[in-house]
C-alpha cells in the first residue's frame, strides 16, 4: 500500500496551518481542513503523477492544489514525500 511521509518542513507547516484555521475558522473547520488535506496526501501516495511537475522549484517536485494551499511532493519508493504546504500566493517566493 502507497504511504506519504512528511519533511519537517511540512509538519511545520501543517502546524502553522492548524493554529491559524483554529484561530480564523474555529475548531470544526479547521480539523475539517486538516482531515481533507490527510485524504490528499494518500491520494497522492496512490497516484503520485496526479500532480503537475515544479521543476521551477526544484528537480523532481511536483505540485498539487487545494484550497488555498499548494501541496509539494516528490515521489518516493513507498508513495509520496510531503515537502511544504504553503499558500498558493507563497509559491513563488519559496525555497526548498
């Protein structure tokens, strides 16, 4: 079975993310978004070319949208790697 795993980077993120969707949209929604994003992360595990290719950002990641958020990835043997979930204005700005 396909698994992803997150960086440090992404668990940071997904952090940040918590505490501001708690803070701006209340708990219910805030885990609501937190369990859709786990449920795209084993999406992507599953099918880890869903995403289109970000060689703008580095070799070998791939990007996938939802929401507000850009999700970063690279594949890996046993699925998917999460490697930052940012805001999508944030994307151009970003280095890994």
């Amino acid at each position: 079975m396909a698994d992803f795993a997150l960086t440090k980077r992404a668990e940071a993120d997904l952090y940040d993310l918590a505490l501001f969707g708690y803070e701006r949209f209340g708990e219910a929604q805030a885990e609501a978004y937190l369990a859709e994003l786990d449920h795209v992360f084993k999406l992507l595990a599953g099918q880890p070319r869903m995403g289109r290719q970000a060689e703008t950002i580095a070799p070998g990641v791939r990007r996938h949208d939802h929401g507000s958020h850009v999700i970063l990835y690279e594949e890996a043997p046993s699925g998917v790697r999460i490697l930052a979930i940012v805001h999508a204005s944030s994307v151009r700005r970003l280095s890994l």
